[in-house]
C-alpha cells in the first residue's frame, strides 16, 4: 500500500447546505419578542394612615363606560380631545405658585401641577383596547408638558433623555449628569395618575 | 429563544408613549386573551390568563409572581417588572382582577406591553 501524502481531504462540499439549512432553522424559530410598553404602578394594598383631603377642582376624572364612551369631568368627550383637555388642566396653575405653566389659570380647575390629580374609573367591561388608548393620551399629555420643559431648559426631549437614563448601555458618568435633569423634570410635572377600582355596575 | 408557547391569542394594542423593558431578567410575564382555536372547544371563548405555559385561574396569580420572584437573585426582588401582554380584545373585568390580585402580593410594577403604533388604531 502506498503512503498517503498529507493529510486526508474533508468533503466539503455540503457545508454551505448545511449552514443554509441551520440559517433558516433559526430563523423560524426565533420570536421577537414585543418588549414595549406603558410603565404604570399600581397604589399599594393598604390605604394611607391619614385621609388626605383632595379639593374636588384638582381632581380631572375621567370615566369610561362599557360602550367605549369617555366621560370627563361630567361631560361627554371625544378620545381625540382627552389629550387636549389632560394638558389644559395640568398646566392650569390656578395659584399661580407655577411660574412655568401656561395655562388659563381658571380658578375652577387645578391648583399648581403638584396638585393635579387625574382619577381614571372603567368599567368591568370596557374594552381593553379604549382602556390603553386612554392610557397612552393620559401619558402624551404628561409626556407633551416634560417635553416642552425640558426643551427650554436642556434644548432636548424629555423622553429622549429618559430612555436614555434607563438604557443600560448608557456610561455611567453620562447617566449621572442625566438623573438630576430627569428628576428635575418629572417633579415639575409629576404623574399622578390614580387608577380606582373599577366600578362593578 | 421563545420559553413557552402561546394558547391564547395576543395580538396587543397599540400606542405611542411606550418605553422598553431593558432588562430582561427582572420581568415576569402574564398572557391574557381569548384560547385559540384548538383549546376553544376545551376552555371556551371568553379571555384566560396564561401563566409559564398553562391556563390559569385568577387567584393563581398571586401564587406564581410569588413563584416567579423567589426563582430571582435576590437583589433583583424588589426591582420586578409584571409584563402584562393583554389581547385588545379583553375586558377589562379580569384585568381589573388581576391588577388586585398584583397588588395583594405587592407586585406594583406593571407595564402593559403593546406595539409601537398610533393609539387611535386600537378603535377600529
């Protein structure tokens, strides 16, 4: 038997066949998982020690019915004007104790936006669908005011600069300088939205 | 990779304000919607909570984020996330149960997961 020169030659010539075939495997089996959303916290279980009394005019309910109907501050309203009307009560200023608010200062609506509380009721059988929708104009509208403010004082996006804060690729000496002003702005206008339970009839 | 695969339809509502769930490892999911076809005949039609890879009741909930919270590192406990991945078309009866059931064992933080997309479209 004669010596063989070198090393034995592999038969490659199915391996892009395989990789090909590996590729797509991957690729059908992998989901993309959604992993966006509204971030909202629920009000702990037990109640405050002391009853906090809330003036009736610092308080914007806003009611949906099972028909998908909204109901703000007792009156029928369109979903396309809740972000609208969100907005004019929180900057309303009332006090005037807000310096950067540019609202009507109607004394009949909220004090100072500190004070603004926005009550949100459904119904067990509102759709889920209006519920988020009315979440989303909810959060624009607390979204719209911090945006605005945050473009006077750091010529940027609030939600720019939040989302960059919570990315955790962001360096740490970056995300530093980027606590205080997001702080800064979310105390300005601070989310006060309070989710009763839903109503049973 | 995907973990557990969906019995219920999840086709999720749309909206605009939406932040991302960094990290991955603090969230817990639940699944809610309407039993696709195959279980249609076992669990009915009407909306069911999915928990890991089962249809669940209500009160069950509480018991699996107390679960799901235990199997974390412990400096991760109090950070969690409830990732609450509804189909638009459930009511919001079961929601407003489970958000109570959520608050019952102190699982404030929830993020109600929908695409990026105009909020109006869910009125269709």
């Amino acid at each position: 038997m004669p010596r063989r020169k070198g090393a034995p030659e592999v038969n490659a010539g199915s391996m892009a066949d395989i990789a090909f075939l590996l590729l797509i495997f991957f690729l059908v089996t992998t989901t993309i998982e959604t992993d966006a959303g509204l971030d909202r916290m629920l009000p702990p279980m037990e109640p405050p020690d002391e009853d906090v009394i809330i003036k009736q005019k610092n308080i914007f309910t806003v009611n949906i019915n099972k028909n998908g109907q909204l109901l703000v501050e007792d009156d029928l309203m369109n979903l396309k004007d809740l972000r609208t009307a969100a907005i004019s009560f929180l900057e309303n200023g009332a006090d005037g104790s807000c310096s950067y608010c540019k609202g009507k200062k109607d004394p009949a609506s909220s004090d100072n936006p500190t004070k603004a509380i926005i009550s949100l009721k459904n119904d067990r059988e509102t759709k889920y669908s209006i519920y988020i929708t009315v979440q989303n104009e909810l959060v624009g509208a607390y979204n719209e005011l911090r945006n605005r403010e945050a473009q006077r004082l750091y010529n940027r996006d609030f939600t720019e600069m939040e989302s960059e804060y919570l990315n955790p690729e962001t360096p740490s000496n970056v995300r530093d300088e980027l606590k205080d002003k997001v702080k800064n702005i979310q105390d300005m206008f601070p989310q006060k939205l309070s989710e009763a339970e839903t109503s049973t009839n | 990779m995907k973990d557990s695969s969906l019995l219920v339809e999840n086709t999720l509502p749309n909206a605009t304000e939406i932040k991302k769930l960094e990290k991955k490892d603090r969230v817990i999911y639940i699944y809610i919607g309407k039993p696709t076809q195959e279980y249609a005949k076992v669990f009915g039609t009407e909306p069911k909570i999915q928990l890991n890879d089962k249809f669940a009741n209500v009160d069950e909930v509480g018991s699996y984020i107390l679960a799901e919270r235990a199997k974390k590192p412990p400096e991760l406990q109090n950070v969690l996330t409830t990732a609450l991945k509804v189909d638009k078309n459930a009511n919001m009866g079961l929601i407003a149960d489970i958000k109570q059931e959520l608050r019952k064992v102190n699982a404030l933080k929830v993020n109600y997961t929908t695409y990026d997309g105009d909020a109006f479209n869910n009125l269709k």
